[in-house]
C-alpha cells in the first residue's frame, strides 16, 4: 500500500510536495492532486480539517472526523469513489438542534455546508438513539453511503443513497432512505417543540437549502452517518486504518 502510493506522489505530483505544502491551506490543498499524500496521515489531515469549522457553530469530535477520513480513503483505495468527490458527514451522537451535517470540499480543504438535518422518528426524541437496517423501523442507520441519483418524488427534490455497510445500512435503497427536504427541519419547529421533526428514517434537510445540498454531493460521492453504536464501531470494515 505505502509503496503504491508513493508511485503515485512520485511519479505524477512530485512538483507539488515541495515545503510550500505547509504554508497556507489554500496553497497546501488548491486541488485533489494532494489527497494522497495524507493518505498515511489521518491524524494531520485531521487536525487541518478541524481548524476550518465555524467556532461560533457546534463542532464534530474530532475523532468522529478521523473515522470519517479514514473510510473516505478506504473508499478511494477500493476504487468506489474517485478523489477529490466532497464529503458529508451527519454526526448522530449530537442533538437535532445542532447544526449536525457537514459537506467538506476535499479538493479545497473547505467546509462547503453545514446544516440541521433530521434523524428518524423511531431513533430517538431530541437525541437519536437507536438504529436500525429494518424495513418499517422508521430508524437512521449508521455507516457509509454512496450518493445516487436525483429524481421528484414526494418530498419534490431527493437524493437517493446506498448503503455500503452490510447489516449496518445496506437495505437503504430498498427501504427508500433518501435525502430531501422538509418543513420540519428548521428553526421555527424547534423553537415549538424544543427538537426537530423526524422522518422515517432519512436524513432529512431544510427546504431552503436541500437542492444546493443535494446537487452539491449527488453522483457517487461519500455520506458517512456517525452514531455511537459499539457493534459498529468495531465492526465495520472502512473503519480501519489503511494499510
């Protein structure tokens, strides 16, 4: 694995390795020509990530963002996405009041979205607390997906998601779990009932952003749907360190 990539870094990326990589992070990640040089320093890209979330909004942990790294190049090295596709993280260990989704442009280094989004109604109340890849659950489901395709449906634009884990989240294109928007996911509703409203089962978004959202991360890019589930935790397989 190290071997294979340092071909790559070598061979066709040489010129930009030089010191200038640790100057400013726009200069460290103007394109994903990069990525594979941190590849093998999840801990680093870690670190440099973090620093680009807003303080004044609710944070991830950053061991749910090292976890999140680490699947992302498990997913490159098994050829399932390409480099350099954003990725989305919906951190489930959070309230529904928290700005709990991120999408993180990986070619700049940059967080593109940060948002509410909905967990299912039979997860949990405020708090999502139990998961499930059942049909007729109305549970989320933890793990890594692959964005599908678009289409009109009842909640007017939706993404479709496959699962990638199996046991974990593999039935969500049967089950219909999809990303859309809807009312309930916003402002105005927590301040009514002191969380938001739930769906039955998908990662729901407000109706003011979910387009942009939507056509932002469509098409075989990465979601990973973090919750502090033990048996997950150590089971999955895009979990482990590379190498």
């Amino acid at each position: 694995m190290k071997r294979i990539w340092c071909i790559i870094i070598l061979s066709l990326f040489g010129p930009l390795l030089s010191p200038k990589i640790h100057s400013s992070s726009e200069e460290r990640f103007s394109n994903a020509s990069i990525l594979p040089k941190y590849a093998e320093d999840i801990n680093y890209l870690t670190e440099l990530i973090f620093d680009e979330f807003d303080e004044s909004k609710p944070s991830p942990q950053k061991s749910m963002l090292e976890k999140a790294l680490t699947g992302y190049f498990n997913l490159i090295e098994q050829g399932a996405i390409a480099t350099g596709r954003p990725l989305t993280i919906i951190d489930f260990s959070m309230p529904s009041t928290d700005d709990r989704l991120w999408v993180i442009d990986m070619e700049k280094m940059k967080i593109h979205f940060q948002s509410l989004v909905a967990h299912g109604r039979n997860s949990g109340e405020n708090l999502a607390k139990n998961f499930s890849n059942q049909h007729s659950s109305y549970m989320s489901s933890v793990g890594f997906y692959l964005t599908g395709e678009t289409y009109q449906g009842n909640h007017g634009y939706s993404l479709r998601l496959d699962g990638l884990e199996k046991g974990f989240n593999d039935q969500a294109r049967s089950r219909a779990i999809v990303i859309h928007g809807a009312d309930y996911v916003d402002e105005k509703f927590i301040s009514t009932t002191g969380r938001l409203g739930r769906s039955l089962g998908c990662p729901a978004l407000p109706m003011d952003t979910h387009e942009e959202i939507i056509n932002v991360i469509k098409e075989k890019s990465p979601l990973f749907i973090y919750a502090e589930v033990p048996e997950y935790l150590a089971k999955s397989p895009l979990l482990k360190p590379l190498g």
